[in-house]
C-alpha cells in the first residue's frame, strides 16, 4: 500500500527556492520530510516519481514486505537497513519495487546490512522469483559504490571491506 499521507513534494511557490538552494549543493531536486536528506532523481524509488528511496520511505511504502515488528530475535528491520551512504539504497529501492507484485503472501524481509562488502538481505517465505530478484541484487551491490551509487569495487575502508567508488574513498580513507 502506497502511504499517500507522506508529502514529500512541495507547493509549487516552495518548490523554486528549495531547488534552487538545492542544486546549489548537490544537484538534488527534493528534500525528503521522512528522513530530512535532500534527494535527486536516481534517489527516488522506481516507479513512484517524487518519493525518496530512504529506509524510511522504502520500509512505508513497501510494508507489507518487511517484518517491521519489535521482535529482535525474528526481525532486524527495526534498525533500518544496516549500510551506509545512498548507493544501495538504490539497489534495494529497486528490488522492492520488483518484488512488490510477486512476493508471496508470507514473504517478510528480516535484515538488509553490509557485510564483508556485500549486501545482505536476510528474508523467510521466498520464492524462486524472490531469489532470483535477491540475487541480482546483490551482483548490483557488488558493483555499486554504497556510499554514492556510481561504479565501485571492493575496498578497505577503516579497517573494513566495503563497495567504494574513488571518489568516496577520497572521504572515507583507503587503508591499502
Ligand atoms: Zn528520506
Ligand atoms: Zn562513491
């Protein structure tokens, strides 16, 4: 179910001055009112235009395919999704929106995290469809700066692997 009471787009006299403040920064054309970030376009969630793929937003918007309960011993979910920066959270913006239409009745995801430089997405109630969308992914991931999105490869970054573009690396120091 889409959560229509989010308002994340602007009235259109607001909508001037915030993107102008915007693309002055970063090139962002949205400030999301979830979660506080400003958001471009490869930040939104496919196929629903002007909603931001933050956890917060991914996790309203596709409810019903996460275990949101409190029960830390059968869900993660609470902690959000457990990775840094925005590149990832393209990737599970995306695979959401894929699974949305084929995931089984009991399909619940229980953790998404980074670990040892690639995402994790812990789930019960699957399918093949599921796995294969899972899979990919993942080979995604694997490609995908977790910090920025852009291409990146397997890094170690403070002492920990993890998908990095040179850019972010540049910020984030690159033990060798
Ligand atoms: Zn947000
Ligand atoms: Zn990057």
């Amino acid at each position: 179910m889409i959560n229509d009471r989010v308002p994340i787009n602007f009235p259109a006299d607001v909508v001037d001055t915030v993107a102008e403040w915007l693309d002055a920064r970063d090139g962002s054309v949205g400030l999301c009112l979830l979660c506080g970030e400003s958001f471009g376009e490869a930040d939104m969630i496919p196929g629903r235009p002007g909603y931001h793929n933050c956890p917060t937003t991914v996790m309203t918007m596709f409810a019903k395919l996460f275990d949101l309960s409190d029960d830390v011993t059968a869900t993660m979910m609470r902690y959000g999704f457990q990775f840094e920066g925005r590149g990832w959270r393209r990737v599970m913006a995306r695979m959401c929106a894929r699974i949305e239409s084929i995931a089984p009745e009991d399909f619940r995801i229980l953790a998404v995290k980074s670990k040892y430089a690639t995402l994790r997405i812990a789930y019960r109630g699957g399918s093949p469809g599921i796995d294969a969308e899972a899979a990919a992914a993942q080979a995604d991931a694997a490609r995908r700066c977790e910090g920025c999105g852009k291409p990146g490869e397997r890094r170690k970054v403070g002492g920990w692997w993890m998908i990095r573009c040179d850019g972010c690396l540049v910020v984030s120091g690159f033990d060798r």
